[in-house]
C-alpha cells in the first residue's frame, strides 16, 4: 500500500500528471496555481520529459495542441485569466478530437480580480469557453486526495473520448495540505492512437484537422462531437452523496464549497435536521439522473456557490418538475469563504 504524504493540492496535481505518464508541460505563471509548473519544472527533465515555460498562456494551449496531436499524454495549467486566453485553443483541440488535460485554479473576477477562491468559471468551463458549441470533460475535486485521483482520471477520459479534460479546482483545494495516497496508474485499457500524426515516411498520412469544408462535412462532425457528448454522460456521470437517503432538504455543492456545507449538514443534523449533500464531482457530464432521483422523493434543494449564482441553473434543469431550487452564493469579496455556521443558518432558512 502507498504510504500517506502530506502535501498541497497543486503539489498532487503535479504528481498525478507524472504518474499518469504525462511527460510535456506547457505553461505559464499565475497565482495561485505556480505550485504546478514549479514542481514539474524540476521533475520533468529528470524523467527525460519536457517543460516548456511558453511566452504567454495563448502559447501554451497550442504547445498543448501540437504536442497531443502526436499521440503523447501533455498538460498545461493556469487560473481564470489565463484560462480565458486559452478558449480559442481549447476549441481547437475540441473541434480536432485532441486529448489533453486543462487545469484551472480558479480564482476572482471578472478581469483581474483578484486571488481569492471563487467558483465563477463554472459557465466558461461547463458550457465551453470558446467558440462552436463544444463541451470538455470537467472534474470538480473538494480535496487534496481528489485533487490527485481526478487529474489521473482527466488523462484517461481525454484518451479514451478524444476531446480535452478539464480540473477545476480552486486556490482553497489548490493551496492547502492534506494526507495523500499517492496511488499508483490504474491499469486501464486505452484506445490506440491510430490517429496521431508521425513524420513524414512513416506510413500513411495522418491528418488531424478541425477545418471540414466538404458538403455536409462539418455537420457531420458535429453531431459525431454530439454522440460523444451524449455517451459521456451515459457512462462517465460521477457524483457524491452524503445522508440523502431521508432528507427533507437537498444542499447541492462542488469542489472546496461542498466541505463547508457537509460540515453544515452535519451541524444541522445534530439540529435535527433531516439535511442530506449531494455534491457532483462531474461538471460535464453533469448528474442529473442523480437529482433528479433524489428530487422524487425530497422537494426542496438550496444550491451553494462562491458565484452570484451558475450551477444552480443545472440544478434547477434536472430536479423534478414539482422541486423547489433555492440559492445562496458568495461571490469573493471582504468576507471571504462562509463558515459553515453562515450556511447552517442559510440551512435552516429554507428547511
């Protein structure tokens, strides 16, 4: 068994990509999400891997599209605003089937706000950021563990659906210490990348391409993107259930929130409260099965972010029609993160 190490949550980041076989980093600086390239600045080059500190965050994402292009397991990492600049090729790599892993430790906006927690890149990272109607896969961890063990499942669902993973963590899951179990790469069967491209005399050509200028091509293409999408959340949806099965009200939660709010549920349960959490751990694909089957039975959600409000508006497409979606956000400002009895009382309110 893997012995427990005591680190950040960027620092397992770094490490899961390592153990992942993710071997070409390109990046560029932002608070509070250094931790990573810093690690893999020093790490790579002793595995005979690539680090590569690009001249702007527009520069990385398309190292990241030329680098997974050739078949290889590649990375860059960023917060908001370096996220921001990278849409466009993030659309690219959606647009030509290309896997590769995005990790953003969000932080405050709009524009440069600043390096508080903050959950406001949910409709850039669900929704697809760039242009073209696209979606990636999108991980929400709420721990330093998570933080690991879904940046090791980012690298594998990029490989196995073709299309771009995202970690979205935030600058609280991003910079605290936890125990990790730096658990080993799972042996999983991957597809053949029978599509990379090789040198030229190496076989038959390859091409990978977003651009589809034949009669009926480009639609093709898109509803070819829209399966995809539609079998991910047939098979990939996850999420997280605590004291559900009698609960009167639903709090719905993700990433560093929902550990404030399980503390909450538990200070309401010890109220008695019959309070239950259910946290997705999959922003795309979202669960909505999961609320919409915990919603038959319990009316009433109170949804909670560090936004003035976004994922509520998924939560509110996938409960039961007779469900009543109540919200409290907290967009970053003075008064930082809630405490858990700010929520407790936010709790009690719509109980």
């Amino acid at each position: 068994m893997a012995k427990r190490l005591f680190v950040k949550g960027n620092e397992a980041v770094a490490m899961a990509a390592i153990e992942a076989g993710c071997r070409y980093y390109f990046g560029y600086p932002i608070t509070p999400q250094s931790d990573i390239p810093e690690y893999l600045s020093r790490e790579l080059p002793k595995l005979g891997g690539e680090f590569i500190q690009a001249e702007s965050e527009i520069a990385s994402i398309n190292m990241l599209l030329g680098a997974s292009a050739t078949g290889v397991r590649a990375m860059t990492s960023s917060s908001s605003p370096g996220i921001s600049l990278k849409q466009e090729g993030i659309s690219y790599m959606a647009g030509s089937e290309l896997p590769g892993v995005i990790v953003n430790i969000s932080r405050s906006g709009p524009g440069l706000g600043g390096i508080d927690a903050s959950q406001a890149d949910y409709f850039q990272s669900v929704k697809g950021g760039g242009h073209g109607g696209y979606r990636i896969v999108v991980l929400a961890p709420a721990s330093v563990q998570e933080m690991y063990d879904l940046t090791m499942l980012a690298f594998d669902l990029a490989d196995i659906y073709r299309m771009p993973a995202m970690v979205l963590g935030d600058s609280v899951v991003g910079q605290m210490k936890e125990a990790l179990v730096a658990n080993k790469r799972p042996d999983i069967k991957l597809p053949a990348k029978d599509w990379a491209v090789r040198g030229k005399g190496e076989g038959e050509q390859r091409i990978v391409k977003s651009l589809f200028l034949g009669d009926g091509e480009l639609e093709a293409h898109n509803w070819r993107l829209h399966a995809k999408y539609q079998e991910l959340k047939e098979r990939e949806t996850r999420w997280d259930e605590f004291e559900t099965a009698d609960a009167q009200l639903l709090v719905t939660a993700f990433g560093s929130t929902a550990r404030i709010v399980k503390t909450a549920v538990l200070m309401a349960r010890e109220a008695g409260l019959m309070v239950g959490l259910l946290r997705p751990v999959t922003l795309f694909p979202f669960p909505e099965r999961a609320l919409l089957k915990a919603t038959q039975q319990c009316k009433r959600v109170l949804d909670i972010e560090l936004n003035t409000g976004q994922m509520v508006e998924d939560v509110r497409l996938s409960v039961a029609r007779d469900a009543e979606v109540y919200f409290y956000g907290r967009p970053p400002g003075a008064g930082s993160l809630p405490t858990p009895e700010e929520l407790f009382e936010q709790i009690r309110k719509y109980y």
